[in-house]
C-alpha cells in the first residue's frame, strides 16, 4: 500500500491485466512475429514464380499486419503496462528500474518495428519491378527480425519474474536478463509464434481464398514453416518446462483448475490436432477441410490462454521470485511488518492505530493491500471470491488460518502484520461473509 | 509535510544519473507530443475540411482532407510507440508521485486502451472507406468525427494525470477523474494550450510536407498547394492566439512558481522570454511563407519552431521539478550514488 489502490470489484484486478495480456501475446507472436514471416515468404515465393495473385495476398495480408498490430497489438502491449501500473505498481515499479535500459532498447527496436512496417505496406505497389522487389523483400525480413527482436528483450524480463538466478544476491542487470529460463523460453515462443500465426492465417486464406490454386500455394509454404515449427515448439517446450523450479513445475496443473487425467487429455489432443493439421497442410494443402481449420484455430487460442495463466500462476506466491510477493510486498520485510504493524508501514491506509470503532475498516484496508491483487470479495471467479469461499468460517476459525495459510496453500503468500491487524482482518473478512451470504438468502427467498 | 500519502521511493536505485534521465525525458516527449500534435491535429482537420467539402459540394475540398486522414494515421503509429520513452522515464524518476496521480484515476487511465484502440480502427476505416463511400458520406464523416472526439477526449487524461501529481496535498481531498478535472488548477488552461500548440503544430506539419513534396517532385497539384497554404495560414493565426493562451496558463500557476518565470529566477525567466520573442518572429516568417509563399521564410521558420518546441519542452519540465522540489527534499528518490 505504497500507492493507493483500484479495485475491479466482480472481475477481480489480476483478471483485467491477463484479458490485457492474452489479447496482446495472441498479436505479438501470432500476427507481429509470425504472420510478418508468413507474408515475406508468401512474398518471396511468389518473386521467385513470377505469381501476381501470391503477391496480391501477401499485400492484403500485410494490410492487415499493420491495421491490427498498430492498433490492438501495440495498445494492448502498453495497456499491460498502464494495468500493472494502476494494479501492481510494485511490482512494475521495480521492474522499469532493474530492466531499465532493455526497455529503451526495447523502445528503440519497436520504433524501427513500427516504421519498417508503415514502410513495407505502402511500398508494396511502387516497388514492383524485381530491382525493388528485392529490396522489399529485405525490408520484410528486416521488419520480421525487429519483431523477433522486441519479443527477445521482453523475455528476459518476463522469464526473470519466474527465474531471477543470481540477480536476487548480485543485483546484476545482466544476471536479471540472462537467467536459467531466458534462452528456453525465447526459443519456445520464437516457434510457437509462427505455428499460431500459420494457424490463424489458415483460416481466413481457407475461408476467404477462393481460388484453390492461390490456397495450395499459400499453404505450401505455411507447410514448410509448419515442419520446422511444430517440433521445435515441441522439443524447447520440453526444455523450459525442465529449467523451471520445482515448485513452479508442481503448480502447473493446478494452475489451469483441471484435474491431472483431464489436463492430460485436453493438452494431448490439442497437440494432437495441430499435427494432423500440419501433415495436412504439407501433404495435401488444396484439400484442408474447413472443420480441421477451425478445430485448431481454437485449440491454438485455448492453448495461449492456459500458457499465460498458467506461466502467470505458477510464479506464486511471488511476482519477482524469492523477492516481491504477488501482493507487492518484499520478502525481507515480513519481520519489520510482523513487528512495526503493515498498516504502519502503509503510506495509503487512513487507520494505523486500531480500536474496537475502526477495527472492520482497518480490517479492509489490510484486505486492499495484502489480498485484492488476487482476490475479490464477491466475483466471477468462485474460487478468488472469499465471501462465497468462505462462507460458514467464524472469526476465531480465520485468525488461526490466515497465519499459517501460506504453508498449506502454496501460492499464497504469508501474512504481513500484528496481531491486531490479523483480528482486523478476520473481523471484516467475518463482516462480508456475512453480507454476501445474506444477500443471497434474501435474493432466493425473494 | 509529513503527513502527506507520499510514499518512500522505491527499494531499488534510480538506473541512471537523474541529470541523463531528465535530459532524455525532455528530448523523448517532445518527439512524442508532436506526434501527437500531428495526430490531433490532422484529424481534427480532416472531418472539418470533409464537413466543408460535403456542404460547399467541392471535390477539391473533399481530396485535401483525404489526404489529412491519410497522414492522420501514419502518425497516430508513431505516436504511440515514441511515447513510450517518456512514460518509462516518469515512471522511474517519478515514481512517488506518478504512480499514486496515476492510480487515482486508475479506471479511467486504463480506459485509455480501449479508447485508443476504437479511435485508431476508426481512423483506419476512416481512409481506407475514403472512395468506397463517397455515396454515403454522412456515415463517413461520423466515422471521423468519432474518432476526432476520442483522441480530443484522451489528453485530458493525461493532463489530470501529470497535473495532479505536482499537488500531492490535494491528493485526499477529491475522489476520481471526473471531480478532478474541475478540481485541480491548470487542468484547463493546459488542456487550452495543448489544444492550440496541435493546431499550430499540424498546420505547420502540412505546410512543411507539401513544401518538401514540391521541392522534390517540382510541382504540387492544386489542391496540394491549396493544403500547404491553407496549413500554413492555421499554424499563424493559431500561434497569434498562443501567445494569449499562454499567459492563461502562466497565470494558472501558483504565484510562487509563475514569479520565477518573471524575473525572480534568471534561467526561466530568459527562457520564457526567449519562447515569446521567437514566436513573434515565428509570425513574422509563417506570414511570408503563408501568403508570399517564399521558400527562404519556410527554411527559417522551420528553425524556428525547432527551437521553440525545445524551449517549450525545457520549461515543461522546469515547471514539474519546481511544484515537486519542496517534497523531494522531505521524499527523496533512491539515486545510484545511495546504493549500498
């Protein structure tokens, strides 16, 4: 409680910054990254075959790299940052400053990114004749490269939130950067960027492309791309998820809410379906049936999505490993607060001394700045909402949990504070346990 | 002074010497807001040359502000991403005051992401619809027109943010950005100043693009021409009425601040006067350009206005570290220097 604090009341704060976050990874690795790949080879195939109607696609492809990435894809990657400002400041506040220099690197590749694509879409008809065909082509290598580029800066960033290595005792930017899951995890989303962008693509080529000639020479390519990517999607998947701590790898079912056979067979088939797909593609490319098409469209978005939530999850109870707790507050600080009070300590929070009189509302804002980083009070998301968890819990019950939580439940971390403060909370916890719970009596008796 | 919610600056050092961050942020936001100028500016400009086309039935009209919607999104692109340099930077050096402005209004600065996202997919429909709906041009002209009122709308909260975090006092005594709007001084007459420098700043943007498109290509089409002169005629008139507004602002200020700018302190005070005096000569050298139509005034002006925006941008920044030094000296940032 640094900072004052917002509160997404029934959505629940961490669920605004993953909608943020799975919107903008679908983008930056499906469309940025691996549909700019897609359309330089889609563009290069039809250079070295002399075939107009390829090149037409690749143009109106590449129209609509730059009206989505330009919009939805870029205002969404700075809208994970404007939402972990406004929900985690902490926590992004100490990233910009240990990463401050690859974010200006960052910047000055996105930049780059940005014109080289403004470049290559309105030169696509000027350049026509093949001396400036080539150097066209080279500006959408060059344009794939940056895009490549922004993602293996950010990675470093996001892959030190999960595994800061020597960082933690060094303090070292470079330890930050390259730690134990940098290279695997790049490496993964390097493939997997192309292997969704071959899945979304296909799509509307399938629904949209009437031309069957124009289609098989399209997914051709996208075979060709598809036989790479998949096994090494496959094999450096194998390779993160082995470099990452034991704990985090022990969270990882529990982190999409499945139970283990379930998971197993979900995960499975997906894989299963984006196989068949893409032996599809390079065997028979004319004949891709529309089913198949969708079938791995959704099973690709449904796999983004569990791969964020669950690499977003399993970093708990932490949000920097072994230093900064999901809810802001450092792991060194935990005797300070046990001793001195949280609220204390807490620039935003009006009650520092509490008495019988202010005891529910101070309660509520040990409850804003330990526990809605994660949690609502009444919300979608039944197992976050703790008037329904923990509904039938007394006061005397919680007082002896809350202590003693985060060694039951893994991804919680511990609680900061006195034993005034543990009463506090327990008192407004009981108080909108109550409120919840009667509502609903009253809303079924009605 | 205690007793205010500022919070002790964050564990971890500041990851440059300050005097390098500040010069960056003062480089990098200038860059940034006049892309945004542009932007604004030219959208603004094209829904009103559209309006004026549909009424005055003039094809010629109609082309000049195609050609606005044309630039319009371009721009807004490059405007996004070189204003990711100056967040980064106030974010860091700022951290104490930014971030706890920032989550006051929390929602509504987030709200920014989605509204950005409609105005720019509108600006996209805007001039790729251009030709294909010339028989349905009320439509069209709402479709700008939505995405006009959009981005006048979103620096408002950008200025409620950067203002209010220079009053830290004030921080408990109203809830929300609504409240705030009419609660924190300068809001409006920095909202005033900005609205008139993208203006200014867009016209000049178009008198300096065609000037350069017919040096180039030795010739412009008439309705280009038309558009450069007519860009250059906005940037002086609009400049003139600055010079108004932006003594308004000036006298926004608290009177401790703004007695700096007239004479109590040596550097802000030359720097204002010197902004004033090359905005007058800036007058001088648009009017020759604009309608003499005079190749060595536009070179000059084009100097000129470098410099101002320079100055501008300098003074800006002045102006925050003077609200923020009273509690930096009671708050202060974790510089490398303290680093264990």
């Amino acid at each position: 409680m640094n900072f004052p604090s917002v509160d997404y009341s029934w959505l629940g704060n961490g669920t605004v910054i993953a909608i943020i976050a799975i919107v903008h990874v679908i983008i930056s690795h499906g469309v940025a990254i691996g549909t700019s790949v897609l359309t330089v080879s889609l563009e290069h195939q039809a250079f070295k075959t002399n075939n107009q109607k390829l090149d037409g696609l690749a143009k109106n492809i590449a129209k609509w790299i730059l009206i989505i990435t330009t919009t939805v894809g870029a205002m969404t990657g700075v809208g994970i940052w404007f939402s972990t400002t406004v929900i985690q400041p902490d926590s992004i506040g100490s990233l910009l400053r240990i990463f401050f220099w690859a974010w200006v690197t960052e910047w000055v590749v996105f930049i780059t990114e940005v014109i080289l694509l403004i470049i290559y879409y309105y030169t696509w008809d000027r350049w026509q004749d093949p001396e400036k065909k080539r150097k066209h082509i080279y500006i959408g290598v060059g344009l794939s490269i940056a895009s490549w580029l922004t993602m293996a800066i950010i990675t470093g960033v996001l892959a030190a939130k999960l595994t800061p290595g020597k960082w933690i005792e060094t303090f070292s930017f470079w330890n930050a950067f390259f730690n134990p899951t940098y290279l695997p995890s790049l490496g993964f989303r390097m493939f997997l960027a192309i292997l969704l962008a071959i899945v979304l693509v296909s799509l509307f080529i399938r629904l949209f492309v009437k031309d069957l000639s124009l289609r098989e020479e399209s997914f051709k390519v996208f075979g060709f791309w598809g036989a790479i990517s998949l096994p090494m999607t496959f094999v450096l998947g194998l390779w993160y998820l082995w470099s990452i701590p034991d704990q985090a790898y022990n969270m990882i079912v529990l982190a999409t809410g499945m139970t283990e056979s379930t998971f197993k067979i979900i995960n499975g088939l997906a894989l299963l379906i984006l196989l068949v797909f893409s032996v599809w593609l390079i065997r028979s490319p004319k004949k891709v049936p529309i089913i198949l098409s969708i079938a791995v469209f959704g099973a690709s978005i449904g796999f983004i999505g569990e791969f964020e939530v669950v690499r977003e999850y399993i970093r708990k109870p932490f949000i920097i490993y072994d230093y900064m707790y999901a809810n802001g507050l450092l792991a060194q600080d935990r005797e300070k607060m046990n001793e001195e009070g949280f609220l204390a300590n807490a620039t935003w929070a009006k009650e520092k001394e509490i008495t019988e009189e202010n005891k529910v509302e101070a309660g509520r804002e040990v409850f804003v700045g330990q526990c809605i980083a994660c949690h609502t009070i009444d919300g979608w998301r039944t197992k976050r909402a703790l008037g329904k968890r923990l509904a039938g819990w007394d006061e005397e019950a919680l007082k002896n949990y809350i202590p003693t939580m985060h060694t039951v439940r893994v991804a919680m971390p511990p609680f900061m504070g006195t034993e005034e403060e543990l009463d506090a909370l327990a008192a407004y916890l009981k108080s909108e346990i109550d409120r919840v719970n009667n509502e609903k009596e009253v809303s079924q008796n009605e | 002074m205690n007793n205010l919610p500022i919070s002790p600056d964050n564990a971890l050092p500041i990851p440059a010497p300050l005097g390098l961050m500040e010069l960056l942020i003062i480089l990098t936001f200038i860059i940034h807001i006049l892309f945004v100028n542009f932007t604004v500016s030219l959208v603004t400009g094209a829904v009103g040359l559209e309006i004026a086309g549909k009424v005055k039935k003039s094809a010629f009209l109609d082309k000049m502000a195609k050609s606005c919607s044309f630039h319009a999104s371009i721009h807004k692109s490059i405007a996004v991403v070189m204003g990711v340099a100056p967040l980064l930077i106030i974010s860091v050096i700022y951290t104490q005051y930014f971030y706890s402005s920032t989550i006051l209004i929390g929602k509504i600065w987030i709200s920014v992401i989605p509204l950005l996202i409609i105005a720019f997919l509108l600006l996209y429909l805007y001039k790729f619809t251009w030709d294909k709906w010339q028989n349905k041009k009320a439509l069209h002209i709402l479709v700008g027109f939505a995405a006009m009122l959009i981005l006048l709308y979103i620096p408002l909260i950008f200025i409620v943010n950067i203002t209010s975090m220079l009053y830290p006092d004030k921080w408990g005594e109203v809830q929300g950005f609504f409240p705030s709007l009419l609660y924190y001084p300068q809001i409006w007459q920095r909202y005033l100043h900005f609205i008139l420098a993208s203006l200014a700043t867009g016209g000049f943007y178009v008198f300096l693009f065609y000037e350069y498109k017919s040096r180039k290509k030795g010739g412009l089409e008439d309705y280009e021409q038309s558009l450069k002169l007519f860009g250059a005629k906005v940037s002086l008139w609009i400049t003139v009425v600055q010079l108004i507004a932006g003594f308004i602002l000036l006298f926004a200020f608290k009177p401790e601040v703004r007695m700096l700018f007239m004479g109590e302190d040596l550097l802000l005070t030359t720097l204002l006067m010197l902004s004033i005096v090359l905005t007058i000569i800036l007058c001088v050298f648009l009017f020759l350009a604009g309608y003499k139509d005079s190749f060595k005034s536009f070179v000059l002006s084009a100097a000129v206005f470098v410099l101002i925006v320079s100055i501008m941008g300098w003074i800006r920044h002045e102006v925050r570290e003077t609200y923020l030094s009273p509690y930096f000296d009671e708050f202060p940032r974790t510089e490398q220097s303290m680093e264990k």
